[in-house]
C-alpha cells in the first residue's frame, strides 16, 4: 500500500528522531525498572536526577501501604468521571488540602495539566483578558488557547517578558478588556527561578487583575512548612487561586485547585476536564492523603533539609564553574547553551549511572540548551558528590565550562 498523507506527514516530523538514533544520541522514554530515584534501565543501574519526586515520598512505605489498602476496598478505577464517581476519600482530601493551604476550598483533578485547562475555560470569557509570562508551562499556554478558541466567547491573550515587573504592568495598563487574569508559575519548572511575586502582587492589586499561581513544583518544597511561593514570600491570601499537582511532591499523580467555596464550585460544574475525564484513583488519593500526613507532622524538617541538600549541590556547581541561569532553588538547569554539548554530556553521566535528562530546543530557546538537574531528599551524599565530580569531569571535557565551541563531528566512522 502506499504511504497515505499521514505517514508521510510522520516520517516528515520524525527528521530529528531518526537522526539522534542513528547517532546513538536518543535520551527521552528510558524504561525503569523499578520506582523511586535509584533505579536502573535494561540492568543498568541509574541515580535519577531529573525526578520529581522532591522529598523522596512516592515510594515511601507508609505512602504505598496507604494505597495497597485503597486498592484492596476500590481497586483501581471508579468506572466514570467525579460527577458520579465521588468517593468519601476525594471529598476528605480536598477539605484536609484546603486547611492545609490555608484556602476555603479545593478541588481535586486527575492531573495538574487538567486542573490548569478546566480552571482556564472555566473562568476566562470574552470580557477577560489572560495575561501569561512568557516561558509558562505547557498546561497555561494550552488552557490559555482552549479558551480562546471558544467562539464568540474568547478571551485576549496577552504575554509579559519572563518575570519582569515593568513588562506585567505596561500589559496590564493597555488590555482590551475589562477584567484581567495574570498566570505565573510559583517556580519555574525548567529554570529554577521564582516568580516575581513582591512585586506582582501589588501591580495586580493596582490593575483590578486576579493572580493565579500555577505551583506545581513549589508545594511541598518551599515556604517554612512547605505551603509554597506564597508562604516563602509571606503573601498568603494575596492571590485568589493556585493550581498544583500531586504528580511530584505528594507520592502519585492528581491536579488541585485552591480557591474560595464560590469558585471551586463554578469551576466543578464547568470545567470540561474535570467533568469529562475520569475520576482520581482512590489508591492515589490515599498516597496524597498520606503524604500530607507527613507534611502536617514533619512537613518543616523535610522542607528544610531539601534547602540544605540543594544548597550543598548548588555550591558544588557553581564553584566548580557551571552556569545555573537564575536557578535559587532545588532545580537547577546546568546551563550547556549547544544541543550537541547537552547530549553529550547526558550521555557520558548516564554510562557512569548519573541520569541528567537533555532539554534542547524547541523546548527551550537555541543557545539555552541544558540538563535538567532537581536535588531531591533521596539523594544521598554520595550521590551529589558523585554527580558534582562527573559533571566537573565532563565539563572539562565537552567545553560547557569554557564555553569554547565543541568542534565539528568525527563523522568517519558513519562512513
Ligand atoms: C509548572 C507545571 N504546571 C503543571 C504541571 C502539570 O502537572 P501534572 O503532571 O499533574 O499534569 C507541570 C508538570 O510538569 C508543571 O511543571
């Protein structure tokens, strides 16, 4: 049979796949062998530095005993969305959630990227104008574009440069429609960097703009007790919603909406994706439920001693002579600034155990190539220093510490 128009269109898009597997350079879709950040792939054994997994608690015995126990009276599934698969485990999480964070309610999805697009369609309208930073995550940009693509009801979409206050303000002042909703990220997934928020604060407070702070990678993390951004800045209350994920500190997978009672209730009997897709496992549930367990007892300690390893990791980095953008948390993109150095560099550390996952372009801008590196509290002393070693070893020789250029390829052995 002839190629039909989509194998051709495949083959067409796939032009860069084929060239990093026949340069033996492919790193994404590594098969694990088990969880949990010291793991291994086809025998190999690997320590991960690109998870998630922020204080070590997916894998945590307490947290998979809680989830053996659901799966022993729910199973897996509930057979149907939250409109008629709401269990008395959902309803428990989301008010211990909303105390937790100091909201009057909370709404529980099954992913953060759903929590993000429901929130978005629900609210925005042809009256609003979202303002959005311009290296927002994925979920903001598509939620962003649903909603603008609704007919005859689409709201203006307008970007601010990453983090600046003057940027936000200028966007602010000249929208086109009355009522304004300013998106950011608590800390920013690929950089590391916190969002401007002493500052972004007030401007939205002077422009009559709601803030929603997409927190995914700070809950749990920062602030004393680990609430996030918003108490790392002290500014609890000064933004009306935050979105985050159970997918990274709190053991599984599941998106959270905080926000008061009147709209978690007009987003739960609007947003497409909370209404149409299927309900949150109870497994699940019961690990989220367990690990806030654990950040309401020890939440501080866990917190604290994150700051203290990646702190230990930072210092190793940067007087060894990386570049690690503007990253003043536990991410730390060790910038390579050249697709081939970035390659290059997770290759050698991946042989030697050390998993470093290559962002290049078009996920991140030409020139700002990088390795994705998160200090979790699973990593043992052991392991920072092994990686701090390796990285300086392989810095040295790719040229990403002198920032020379990398030269051309051998290619004669392709030959
Ligand atoms: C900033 C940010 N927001 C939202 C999400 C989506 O979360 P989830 O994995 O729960 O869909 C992610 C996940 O990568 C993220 O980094």
């Amino acid at each position: 049979m002839n190629p039909t128009w989509i194998e051709k269109k495949a083959y067409a898009s796939n032009a860069r796949l084929r060239e990093a597997r026949k340069n033996q350079v492919y790193p994404y879709f590594r098969e694990f062998e088990q969880g949990g950040i010291h793991t291994s792939v086809g025998g190999h054994a690997i320590v991960n530095f690109s998870s998630n997994d922020y204080l070590n608690l997916t894998t945590d015995p307490r947290v998979k005993a809680a989830a053996q126990k659901a799966v022993q009276k729910y199973g897996c599934g509930l057979g149907s969305s939250r409109v008629q698969a709401t269990t008395v485990e959902h309803v428990e999480l989301e008010e211990r959630f909303a105390r937790w964070m100091g909201f009057e309610a909370c709404l529980l999805f099954t992913t953060g990227y759903q929590a993000m697009l429901g929130t978005l369609m629900s609210l925005a309208d042809k009256d609003t104008t979202l303002v959005l930073d311009n290296l927002s995550h994925a979920c903001i940009l598509d939620g962003t574009f649903l909603a603008a693509g609704v007919p005859k009801n689409g709201p203006e979409v307008r970007f601010f440069n990453h983090n600046s206050a003057k940027s936000l303000e200028r966007i602010l002042k000249t929208r086109e429609r009355e009522k304004a909703m300013v998106t950011v990220e608590g800390i920013y997934s690929l950089d590391g960097d916190l969002a401007n928020l002493p500052e972004f604060v007030g401007i939205c407070d002077r422009y009559e703009a709601a803030l929603l702070v997409d927190d995914a990678h700070g809950s749990g993390t920062i602030g004393k007790m680990g609430h996030g951004v918003l108490e790392h800045f002290g500014l609890e209350g000064r933004a009306p919603i935050v979105i985050s994920t159970l997918s990274k500190t709190f053991g599984g997978i599941g998106g959270l909406l905080f926000a008061s009672r009147e709209v978690v209730d007009c987003v739960k009997h609007s947003a497409r994706s909370f209404m149409f897709s299927a309900s949150l496992p109870v497994p699940v549930v019961a690990a989220a439920s367990t690990v806030l367990d654990i950040m309401e007892t020890d939440g501080e300690r866990l917190v604290s001693e994150l700051r203290q390893k990646a702190e230990y990791m930072r210092h190793g980095l940067v007087s060894a002579g990386f570049d690690l953008g503007d990253s003043s948390t536990h991410i730390m993109p060790v910038m390579c600034r050249e697709e081939r150095k970035t390659l290059f560099m997770h290759h050698a550390l991946y042989e030697c155990g050390v998993n470093l996952v290559p962002i290049t372009y078009p996920a991140v801008k030409l020139g700002e190539e990088r390795l994705r590196l998160n200090v979790t509290l699973g990593h043992t002393q052991e392991d920072l220093d092994h990686a701090i070693t390796l990285l300086k070893e392989y810095g040295e020789a790719f040229f990403v510490l002198s920032g020379e250029d990398i030269g051309p390829l051998d290619t004669s052995l392709d030959a």
